[in-house]
C-alpha cells in the first residue's frame, strides 16, 4: 500500500513538471511569435504630440504594416520582398534623425506624412508647399497660426531630397518638428505604414473616442 501511494506521488509530481514545462513552451512560442509580429509584420503605435493634429490626435493608437516597404532583417542591410517604395501622401512611422547616434533603447519614434520622394525639389513659400515648382495641395493639413514666423517653417528655399531619403511634414504644419528643420529621412529609418486607428483615449475627457476607433489613415 505505501509502495501504491509513492508511486502515485511520483506521477503526480512529474505530472505538475509536464503541466509546467507546457506552460513555459507555450509562454515562449508566444514570445517567440509576438516579436516576429512586431518585428516584420504589424506594431502598434500612440500618438504622442500634436503634430498631425488633425489627421492624428494625441491618445490615437495606430497599427502600422511593417512589410508594405519591404521587411527589415536586424543588422542586415536593406529591405527585402518589398510590395511598394513609399509614396507622397503617406502617413510612416519612422526612428527619428536626430537618434541616429544614440543606442537602440534611446531611439524615438516619429510620424509624418511624406511630402518630398527621393530626387524632389521642395520649396516653401508663405506657408504653401511647393513639389518640383507645383504647388502641393495635402487636404488634411491644417494651419494654427496666421502668423509668418522667420525661418523655415514658413519660408524654405528649394532644398533637393536625396537619393534614398524623404521629406517629411506634419499636418499640423505651424506646430510640427519635421523635415524642415532636421533634414530628411533615409528609407532604412522607416518603420512601415500607418493605416488604421484601433483605440484613441480622450485624456481630458477621460472618455474613448468611439468616432475614431476603427478608422482607416488617410
């Protein structure tokens, strides 16, 4: 009878290894399978700022498609099954220029809507945007500020975008930290395409914003 009662002790013990040892493998299949997700396919993005304010508001969370650019292997150079090269218009996720010199974990995020395509020549005049000498009409873009500031924010001579780089704006245009005053964005900075609001948290209201979940980005 003792001898009954060990062995079962035993089995129910080495069942509890089984039982713990599934937990684990399936805990890091999960891990394993959640940071390929995030890393070639789709990741989730809060807008922080104010910048694209319309469009985006601060408390809109966003999907971004990480393979429409082409998929990015860590520490290998370039993109690969590539299905399209950004195009004017498009509202990216990108790692900020000014972060290139700063270790992984410091880097920051950014995003804007591209305005300028590798070889484009823009110029501001009084606000307005010009592309290659012809105004550039961005529906979504919005002016806070009647005021023409010195500099170039509202004024910008012709500056060509380089081979393999981008020209970034804000929507908000009197209120975004964008290309005009850091420079460009090289396509390996560039994170993927945002494309869809699925949360957005209204902090003042403390409320959702239901009108917004769901959205597809324009």
């Amino acid at each position: 009878m003792g001898w009954f009662k060990k062995k079962s002790a035993r089995r129910e013990k080495h069942g509890q290894k089984s039982a713990l040892r599934d937990w684990t493998e399936a805990l890091l299949v999960a891990a394993v399978l959640a940071l390929i997700i995030r890393t070639f396919v789709v990741q989730a993005f809060k807008i922080p700022s104010g910048s694209m304010e319309d469009t985006l508001l601060i408390g809109d969370h966003l999907l971004v498609n990480k393979f429409i650019y082409g998929l990015q292997i860590p520490g290998v150079d370039g993109r690969f099954l590539t299905i399209r090269e950004p195009r004017r218009g498009d509202i990216v996720v990108f790692e900020f220029p000014e972060d290139r010199e700063k270790s992984f974990w410091q880097r920051r995020d950014f995003i804007k809507r591209v305005i300028g395509l590798p070889g484009d020549t823009v110029e501001i005049r009084d606000k307005k945007v010009f592309v290659n000498n012809q105004p550039l009409v961005i529906p979504e873009a919005v002016f806070k500020d009647g005021s023409l500031v010195p500099g170039g924010r509202d004024n910008m001579p012709p500056v060509k975008v380089p081979s393999g780089h981008y020209f970034m704006m804000g929507d908000n245009r009197d209120r975004s930290y964008d290309s005009r005053f850091w420079g460009y964005v090289s396509n390996a900075e560039i994170k993927g395409l945002a494309f869809i609001k699925y949360w957005s948290w209204d902090s003042e209201r403390f409320l959702p914003r239901w009108g917004r979940i769901g959205r597809l980005i324009e």
